[in-house]
C-alpha cells in the first residue's frame, strides 16, 4: 500500500511545486527587471546562482541548510539562555525545544516536515529557472505595444499587468513547458532528501534483501518495479503534452505569433 500511495506523493508534490514555483519565478522575473538597481541585482543573482549549482548539490545542501535555519531561529527564540556554541565543529547543535520536527513527534509530523522541505527546496531550484524563462518572455513582448499603451494614457503599473503579463505566456509557455518535463523527471531525487517515494519502494520492494521484509524472500524482482515507474513516467508525460498544447492553442488564438497565423490559415 505504501508503494501505491508513494505515487500520489510524486502528484501531491508536482501539484503544490509547479504553482509555488511558478510564484518564484514571476517574482524573480519582476525583480529583475525592475528599475531600482539593487532589487534587480537580487533576481538576476538568484537567478543566475541556483542555475549555475548542479541540482543534485543543491538539493542536498539547500534541505541541510534550511532545516538548520529554521532550528537556529526557534533556538533563539525559545532558548535564549543557551550557554553552549550552536556549531561545535561538525556538530549543530540547539536544545530539545528548537528541534523540527520535535523528538517525541508522530511519525507522519517527520514524514511531513521532510515533504514541506523537500517542496520548499523544488520550489527554489525551479524558480529559477522560471524566472529566467519568464523574464524572456517580458522581454520577447514587442515595446511597440508598451509605448502604444503608455501613449493612450496607462500607467506603468497598468501596462504592466494588462499588456505585458496577458502577451508574455505566449513567449513563455514553451519554456515553461519543458521545465514542467524536467520537473516531473526530477521527482525521484525525493529519494535522496529522505522521502519515501516511488523510487524507494521500487528498489525496497524489488530487492532481493529489503530493509522491511525480510520474511518474505523473493527473486530480484526491481526490472518489474522500476518497469512500471518507466510507465507512469511515459503516462505522465504524454498526458502533459496534450495540456500544454491545448493552452499554447487558446494563448495563441487570434495573437500575431507563428501559432497564431497557423490558427488562422486553418480556420480559413
């Protein structure tokens, strides 16, 4: 039951990084192309930083990282009179009411804190990523059309978010596309942050000597699980295939882009 239910693990966690992500990116877009110099700065260095550090080492660092600053913060909150170092060489260490999840926590407190995590970190990474891709969309909208708006009267802010925002999914959706593919791809590095997914319990499951059933011995049998992970993976793909034409075929309808000259020629 536990494999079964790791694959609506996999789907909870494209559900909630694919729009959290999404929210990263357009507002590291937003940022870096902003006319005040130092927030400009600040979204072209993440976006420039997270995408020049392979993933496997970010993922690996980032969930460390976080969860240790997420403990230092509550340590000092919670434990303002602590008398010995935090970092004591290679150790962190902060006292029991800092801890997260807590020692005397159920079970599903730690699997979800590692799941929050895990997203959180997804979420960074892709953002990036989205970021960039988003920011070449703003820049992909013709400036015809932004001076056109500026010179009927509308105010930056609203010529941002009427005419830029509605044009630039044209340009973006594409790039976007293909990171939403590198995304669901990248669902078995769970696996490494300590999540149970679907990977785990094709390799627990399919080995000969799992951790968890030792008193049901069996073949090899992981060619057959990871067979119906390639599957599913398959089966995922195509079905986001078939989504993301249909929204390039509503975006692009009646737009002055290749997509949209297609659509025309064919309805006429």
């Amino acid at each position: 039951m536990n494999f079964y239910v790791s694959f609506g693990t996999v789907l909870l966690l494209l559900a909630i990084t694919a729009p959290t992500a999404l929210a990263f990116g357009f507002g590291g877009a937003m940022a870096a192309r902003s006319r005040f110099l130092p927030l400009s700065w600040l979204g072209k260095a993440y976006i420039a930083i997270v995408r020049g550090v392979p993933d496997i080492a970010f993922f690996l660092f980032f969930v460390i990282a976080l969860d240790q600053a997420f403990e230092y913060i509550r340590h000092q909150v919670k434990c303002p009179d602590w008398p010995d170092a935090i970092r004591q060489g290679n150790d962190f260490v902060v006292c029991s009411e800092a801890k997260l999840p807590l020692g005397n926590a159920a079970q599903w407190v730690h699997e979800t804190y590692g799941f929050v995590l895990a997203v959180l970190t997804f979420s960074i990474v892709f953002g990036a990523f989205a970021a960039n891709v988003l920011y070449g969309g703003m820049r992909a909208v013709p400036q015809g059309q932004l001076e056109t708006a500026e010179a009927y009267g509308m105010s930056r802010r609203q010529t941002f978010w009427r005419i830029l925002v509605p044009q630039m999914w044209v340009y973006a959706l594409p790039g976007l596309g293909n990171l939403w593919m590198v995304l669901t791809k990248a669902t078995p590095l769970l696996f490494l942050l300590g999540v149970e997914d679907i990977v785990y319990w094709a390799r627990e499951l399919g080995g000969i000597k799992g951790e968890r059933f030792t008193a049901y011995p069996h073949g090899d049998w992981r060619m057959w699980y990871f067979l119906v992970l390639l599957v599913f993976y398959l089966g995922l793909t195509r079905v986001s295939e078939i989504v993301l034409d249909g929204l390039m075929r509503k975006l692009t309808h009646g737009q002055a882009t290749s997509g949209g000259e297609a659509q025309r020629k064919v309805a006429a």
